[in-house]
C-alpha cells in the first residue's frame, strides 16, 4: 500500500522538500522528494546545530571573513543536495530535481542604502556568479523591486530562476513577464525552466489578524484560494508557448501555522499538480496519517458565495505589504545572526 506522500506525488504533485538538511534530504528522497530548497533560515538554523563546526574552523583557519565563510556553507549545502537529485535532473531533462539557492538576503534589509537599480545590478552578478557551473541550482530573487528588476537580465543570461516571496496577482505578473522578455533573449528555449513560489499559509496568518470579518467559511481559505487561482493562469499563459520544460508555481509555506488545522491541510487541497516545497516537520506528520491517499484538487474552488466574500474584504495590495515586510526581516534577520554565530566560534576556537 502506498504511503501517502506517495500517493500525493501519483496525484501529480512534485514534492520538494523545504530543508536541505544532508539527513533530511537523503530522507525525503525516500518518500520520493525530487527537489528541495534553501533560504538563510535553513543554513542558519543547520549551522547553529553544530554538527558543521569542524568545517567552518577549517575556513576559520584560512583566514577567510565570516560573510565569506556563510556562502561558502550555502554552496556547499546546496551542492551536496543538488548531487542527490543530480539523477532526477537528468532523467527528467531538466524538467526536475533541482535545489535552490537563495542570493544576498541583506539587499533587502532595512538599512541597505543601494538603489532599486543597484540592487537589481547586484542581483544580477550574484545569480551569475552562483548558477555558474550549477546544471541544477535554482537561483533564488525575491519579488522585491530590486529582484523584480533584474530577472529580465538574469533569464536572458540563461540562470534558472526560482521567483520567491511572491503573495499577489501583480508580483506573479511582473515576475512572469519578466523572464519571458528575458528568456525570448536566449538563442534557444531549450532549457528555458522558470518556477513561482507562492506562500500560501502566511496569507491565512494575516487575515485572521487583519480580516477578522471573513465569515468561518472563507476565513483560514484565503491563501488556498489566491495560489489556486495564479496557479490557473499560470497554466493559462505557459500553454501556447510550446516550450519543452514546464514553468512552474511551488506551492511554499504549506506547513499550517493554526495548531487546530490538520497537518495536511494545503498539502490536500494543492494536491495535483506542479511544486510543493514542504516543511520536513509537515512530510513527517502527513507519513503519520494512515490510510491517507491525496487526489487532485488544486483545480477545485470553494463556492462562488466564499470567493465573492474573499474578494470584497481582503485587500492584496495591502496584504503584500505587510507580508513581503515580514518576509523580508525573516530572512534579512537569520542571516545576521548567522554572521554572528561564525564570528562567535572563530573566537572561541
């Protein structure tokens, strides 16, 4: 009998996982993962574990600054997973199996000075500099100004491209538009691959806070609902392009936040297609659900009344704004402290 992260993968799901954790990864491959992804929060809380010290006092050792230090673990995390779905890659042509690497989260901090224009520069010579030589490695930009605008250039460039923090229509769309104008650049479409993450239960954190009026029936569905609806024209825009590779949404931030929700709850109702990246703590509980089979529903809306009510009292561009804030001090923040923990063990060495 399949387990039912298997049968969440039979339903058409890609499961990637949200870690990469060596261990993590190497397990989830297990309940048939074929990706995973990073971010500063995932490197940060690895390194704290201690299990990498010896490597970091190595780097220590040779004198190299902590920034330094901090990207070269990233490298080397996101390498030592992207060998473990080097096969998925290459079975699928390049359609899957790729780990992705977050670039410079303090361009977004709230003390970076850098222009809209000069943050775009930066982005653009580090999604080079760490795609290079990295056959499958996502490179990571956030739906910021400064990442939005330099997608054109990166997919021109031919860096695969994973947009993240992306909450709303308007991000989705200028992100989209984007590396297609940069990718129709490239001498060919061949290996043209474009994946949208879309953070799904961050958004039902927010309206219960701000959108206390939502009735219990829309209320907690909201994120479920926005991903399914960009999902659809995604699909809707990428079906007359005739490429050979699928440009995707990942489905991220499934991992519920309300202790009374079922573990499985945006994991059932995106089942079906395209991209889930999922906590490892949400793949754990959801293998701990006997019986469970996933089917697809990632094309079933609620009721036209429920989506009426969504879109009348939920305001997304206010939505973005707090959440992209929140977003961004979430990764800006780790990744400082992380520079703080290598500064503490090479004192302490």
């Amino acid at each position: 009998m399949p387990t039912p992260l298997e049968t969440l993968v039979n339903s058409g799901t890609k499961l990637w996982l949200d870690s990469i954790d060596p261990d993590l990864v190497l397990e989830n491959r297990k309940f048939g993962a074929t990706g995973a992804t990073s971010n500063p929060i995932i490197v940060s809380d690895l390194l704290k574990t201690g299990r990498f010290d010896s490597q970091i006092l190595q780097l220590v050792e040779k004198g190299i600054s902590d920034v330094d230090i901090a990207w070269e673990m990233t490298d080397r995390l996101v390498k030592q997973a992207q060998e473990v779905f080097a096969e998925v890659h290459a079975r699928t042509k390049g359609d899957d199996g790729y780990v992705s690497f977050e670039l410079d989260p303090l361009l977004e901090a709230a003390d970076c000075t850098l222009s809209i224009a000069q943050k775009a520069a930066r982005y653009v010579e580090l999604g080079m500099q760490w795609a290079r030589g990295n056959a499958n490695r996502m490179i990571k930009v956030p739906g910021t100004p400064g990442g939005l605008a330099a997608l054109e250039e990166l997919a021109a460039a031919g860096v695969t491209l994973n947009v993240t923090l992306l909450f709303t229509q308007r991000q989705y769309q200028a992100a989209r538009d984007a590396i297609w104008r940069g990718a129709q650049r490239r001498k060919s479409l061949q290996d043209f691959k474009s994946v949208y993450s879309i953070f799904v239960s961050r958004i039902d954190v927010y309206t219960k806070k701000h959108v206390p009026e939502l009735s219990p029936a829309a209320q907690g569905l909201v994120g479920i609902v926005n991903a399914q609806r960009l999902w659809q024209e995604n699909q809707q825009f990428w079906s007359d392009k005739n490429l050979p590779l699928k440009q995707e949404f990942i489905f991220a931030s499934t991992g519920t936040k309300d202790p009374a929700d079922s573990p499985d709850k945006y994991v059932d109702a995106l089942a079906g297609s395209d991209i889930q990246t999922n906590p490892p703590a949400t793949n754990a509980a959801v293998q701990k659900m006997p019986g469970k089979v996933f089917t697809r529903k990632v094309d079933r809306l609620p009721s036209t009344a429920v989506l009426s009510e969504i879109d009348q009292k939920v305001d997304f561009a206010k939505l973005e704004t707090v959440l992209m804030d929140e977003g961004l001090a979430k990764f800006a923040d780790p990744f400082k402290s992380l520079l703080a923990l290598i500064a503490t063990k090479r004192a302490a060495k």
